[in-house]
C-alpha cells in the first residue's frame, strides 16, 4: 500500500530519515512523542511537503507519479485540516460529491446519525468529539483503500475516542485490502487496533515490532542492584535507575520468567514501553 525507504527532510532543529511498510489488511500505528517525525512523515507521504530525499511509493507507484485515480484512493484526516466553520454538513455534501468519484452520499449520511451529528448545524456549534468525528467520516466516505490519519484522538474523551476507533475497525471489516496508517501519542488508544507498531524518536524510527510481540513478549522487570548484577542482561533493551535498583525493558519476557525467579516481571503497555525507549538508557 505505502512503502517509504529513507524518507529525509531537514530543518534548522530537526532531521528526519524515516523507512516504513504499510501492508494491505493491516492497521499500523506509529507512536511517540510530540515532535518526534509522525507529522512530517504523514504529510510527505501525501505530497503535502517536498522530501529532500529517499523514496515513498503509493499502491505500488512513485509517488510523484501517483494521479488523481490513486489519490482518490486515500482517505485523510490531519490534526490541522477541516471545513470552514460556518458551513454545515448540509453544505459539504455537494463538495464531497464533486471531489471524490466514489463519494457515497446515504452512506456518509447514514454514519453521521449513527455518530449523533446534526446535519443542518454550522459546524462553529460542534463540540470537539463532533469536529473530529466528522473529520474521520470525511476520510470514510469515498470507498478508500488506505487512511492516512494523525492524531485522530487526541483531545477527546474516552466515549468519543471509542466512536472513532470503531469507525476504523468498521472501515477495516468492510474490505480485507484496505489499510490504516495511524499517528498518536496516546499510545493505549491504539493497542487493542493495530497490527504493527513503528515508534519514531527525534526523526528516527527506532522500534518495529508487530503487536502480539510488543504486547505478549516485551515487558518491564524491577530488580534490586544485586540482582541487576547476577542476571542475564543479554535481552535488556533498556535500562533507567530507580531507588530500589532498576527498571528494565526486555523483548524476552519468558526469558526471565523461566531463569530468574527471583525478579518481578510485569507486562508492558505502550506508554511505559514508549517511556522506557525514550527515557530509559541501552545497556
């Protein structure tokens, strides 16, 4: 669906060199802190800003040589992007049908009352939640084979944040060769979703891994400095000091449970997971 190789683009603070794969049938997710590269590696993967390098292909094609039947193909929602605030959906329904060939008018209007959106409001009286709602049904509505989303949820509150994540797995259900590339840093919203995971810190991508790995394998252990010293370290990705010794991160949870009995060993989410890669040091 969307490969990029090398992805570059310079500014005076900032260096980005981004490789990633976003396969059909898949959901991927690429988290990290704010600043980190997600946005910039959305938008060049959309033609939005010019890369000073590497290479992005779009359902098999160079993306400079990607026209309007591919780009059809490809709905979006930008933290940045929406409609004039003085217009309704009322008003949008007829620039959706004239922008997209695929545009499926009682579908998107089915799914704005199944999401409680009121069809003749100016959209200035929406709430948050119904901005960004409508914002995801707009990237819905034309039968598209890959969603480019940033930050869709944050902000929301939790009912809010569910609607849309349903939305998406909707979108998946209906067709097994779609695709979803996701940006959050609200890591937890994306852990029941994705397939994949690419984590980006300062540019960089420095953590694939698919789901069931970083959710069933990685974990974080709590060891005293005596222990610390005695154990096997050969599968710590990560270590950061604690006043009881230290919290590590490993990818080899059975490992430890197997052949230290003595530590704890605790499942990792993808915040501490996130937290740990960023904050933590490698040993």
């Amino acid at each position: 669906m969307l490969e990029i190789k090398h992805l570059e683009k310079h500014y005076k603070d900032f260096h980005l060199d981004c490789t990633m794969n976003v396969q059909s049938g898949r959901i991927t997710g690429l988290i990290g802190q704010n600043g980190a590269g997600k946005t910039t590696t959305l938008k060049a993967a959309l033609g939005l800003i010019r890369p000073d390098g590497g290479q992005i292909r779009l359902f098999g094609k160079p993306l400079e040589s990607c026209g309007v039947k591919e780009k059809q193909m490809v709905g979006v929602a930008l933290s940045d992007s929406g409609f004039s605030a003085y217009l309704s959906i009322k008003n949008i329904v007829p620039v959706l049908d004239a922008m997209y060939e695929d545009f499926d008018r009682e579908d998107f209007l089915r799914k704005c009352k199944q999401f409680d959106l009121p069809i003749n409001k100016n959209i200035k009286e929406f709430s948050t939640g119904m901005k960004a709602k409508l914002k995801v049904l707009v990237a819905l509505c034309h039968r598209a084979k890959l969603l480019i989303l940033d930050e869709p949820t944050a902000g929301l509150d939790v009912a809010v944040r569910d609607d849309i994540l349903t939305m998406f797995r909707e979108f998946m259900e209906e067709d097994e060769d779609r695709a979803i590339l996701i940006s959050s840093h609200i890591s937890s919203d994306l852990e029941s979703l994705c397939d994949d995971f690419y984590m980006m810190q300062d540019g960089r991508v420095i953590l694939h891994e698919e789901s069931n790995v970083l959710l069933g394998e990685y974990a974080l252990l709590k060891v005293d400095e005596a222990q610390y010293k005695s154990m096997d370290r050969q599968y710590i990705l990560r270590r950061k000091k604690e006043p009881y010794g230290y919290l590590c991160l490993t990818n080899q949870r059975q490992f430890y449970l197997e052949n230290c009995p003595g530590i704890i060993v605790e499942k990792s989410g993808l915040d501490e997971l996130v937290l740990m890669m960023i904050r933590g040091e490698a040993v």
